[in-house]
C-alpha cells in the first residue's frame, strides 16, 4: 500500500519531527494601550507619593532644615546627635516593648478566639462575630476609653471596685501604662474577622478525615487550621509589626506619652521634634524607624513560610 505523503515529506517523517513551538502572544495595539492607562497612575501614585518623600527625607536629614533662611549641608551632624540622644533611646525601648506586648495579646489572642469560635452554634458564631466589628470611629473609642479609664469616675475603676480588688491608677501608673493602651485591643480587634472568613474557607472534608483518624480537637487545630491560616496570618502579623512600630494616635490623645515619658513612643517623639522646628533631627529619626522596619520586615518575610503545605 502506497504511503501517502504530504507536503514536505511522508506521515512518519513528521511524525519524528520536533514539535513546532507556539508563537508568543502579543497584545494587540489596543490591549497595550489599556494596560499602560492602568500601570501608569498607580506607578505615578506611587512616585509621587511612596519614593519622592522617601528620598526627599534621606536628603533633607543631612540638612539643617528650617523654615525660614537657607539651608545648608551639614552631613552627619544629625545622625551623629540623634544616636546619642538618651530620650530617642529611651523612645525606641518603649516602642519595643509595645509592640511585642500588642503582637502577642492583640494578635495572637484573636487567632485562638476565631478557632474557638467556629466551634460553637451558628448563632452564637454570628452574634459573637458582630460585636467583633463593631462600627466604631477610631478617634471616637480613643476618647470612650479615656473616660473609662478615669481613676475616680470611670467604667473600669467601677468594675473593679465591684470586684473587691485594689482601685488601680490606669493611664496614671507608669508601670502598667502600656498594658492599659493596649488592653481595649484585646476585646476590639476588628480583624479577627479575616481569621473567621479563612477558617470558614477550610474544607470541612479535612475536619472529617481526621476525626476518622482519630485526631483530638487540639490535634487538628495544630495540623489543619494553623497551617491553612498561615498565609493570613503572615499578611496580618507584617500589618502588625509595621502598625505597632508607628503607633501614634492612640497613645498620643490618651496620655500625650505620659505619666513622664512611659508611654511616648518614637514617632510621637519624632512629633515633639517637628513641633519644635528641628525638621533634620525628625527626619533622622525617621530614616533610623524606616531601617529598623525594614529591617525586621525582610528578616521576616525571608524565614517565614506561607504555604501551608510546605
């Protein structure tokens, strides 16, 4: 029987050819027009408003900034000043300090409260889960909580004299300060909710397995809901190491960084800077938060693993 053949050679000889490879798509004119109108305001945003700032201060610290008169360079001076400064120390230690106490009790606290949750009644689940999110201004509840907090005449003080426990002097007392700023955040953490919404995002066919397995609640806890949490909560704690290391409204309208210096963070330092007109040693401070920051943030993110099934 005759091989049929065909342009350019018999069926067996392309078949043994190499396979042609697919020509790369190309977008069309109009598609890339589209997709610059769409890249090119963000990347300007972010220009103008991300790294322009950004290198505008690296410079400025090297400058004896004022508002009014020339301004000259000055090199290091400000770097040199600002890293002897005691009280810049004494701001970085507080700023520490609270963000690992508002990490450990207003972030790993609502990752073991969602995880409870979502074993009770549905009904339960979803009242439990309103008063999560309650609608409340941020500088309205700073303002609530001040009046609660009062030593003579506040909710807290009443709750514990209720109690039959020693009056306590809240916002007045320099070794508890911290823990009473941070405190409300316990019970209003508004983004335990995205835990909820991923742990509702789990197949319950894994619950399911395990429990055939014969694995314990605290067993399938460790096995399944952490590490399918573990994308949201690398997302969360990189939000709540860099919001805690800038933490400036709550502090600032509650004790303005008393009693003394307690609770004066850096950047309400930074602030006490600018206000007195010494914009390079500000801006200095700055830089020294941006590199510390920046620092913990990759270290971070380099040994941290998201996927779950890693």
């Amino acid at each position: 029987m005759a091989e049929r053949t065909i342009p350019g050679g018999t069926t067996d000889e392309v078949a043994q050819a190499e396979p042609v490879e697919a020509a790369p798509l190309r977008l069309s004119r109009r598609s890339r027009i589209e997709k610059w109108m769409f890249l090119i305001p963000a990347a300007l945003f972010q220009l103008v408003w991300g790294w322009f700032p950004l290198v505008f201060a690296f410079a400025l610290s090297f400058t004896d900034a004022r508002v009014r008169g020339p301004i000259s360079f000055i090199g290091t001076q400000s770097y040199t000043r600002m890293w002897g400064d005691p009280l810049l120390g004494e701001a970085f230690r507080i700023t520490f300090i609270y963000a690992a106490m508002s990490i450990v009790l207003t972030f790993v606290i609502p990752i073991l409260v969602a995880i409870l949750l979502m074993e009770m009644p549905q009904r339960v689940m979803r009242w439990m889960m309103l008063l999560w999110f309650l609608p409340l201004s941020g500088i309205a509840s700073t303002i609530l909580w001040k009046y609660m907090y009062n030593p003579e005449y506040g909710l807290m003080q009443g709750i514990v004299r209720l109690l039959g426990l020693p009056e306590q002097r809240f916002l007045n007392d320099p070794n508890l300060v911290l823990f009473w700023l941070i405190f409300p955040g316990i019970l209003l953490f508004g983004p335990g909710l995205i835990y909820m919404a991923a742990l509702q995002g789990i197949p319950s066919s894994y619950y399911e397995a395990a429990e055939v397995e014969g694995a314990s609640f605290w067993r399938k806890i460790w096995t399944i809901s952490l590490p399918r949490l573990r994308p949201v909560i690398s997302m969360m704690l990189t939000f709540a190491i860099i919001g805690s290391l800038q933490e400036f409204y709550w502090p600032q309208i509650m004790t303005n960084g008393g009693p003394g210096s307690a609770s004066r963070t850096v950047v309400m330092y930074l602030y006490n800077l600018w206000g007195n007109l010494r914009f390079g040693d500000s801006t200095t401070v700055a830089i020294f938060l941006f590199a510390i920051i920046m620092v913990i943030t990759v270290i971070y993110r380099t040994f941290y693993k998201e996927d779950p099934d890693a």
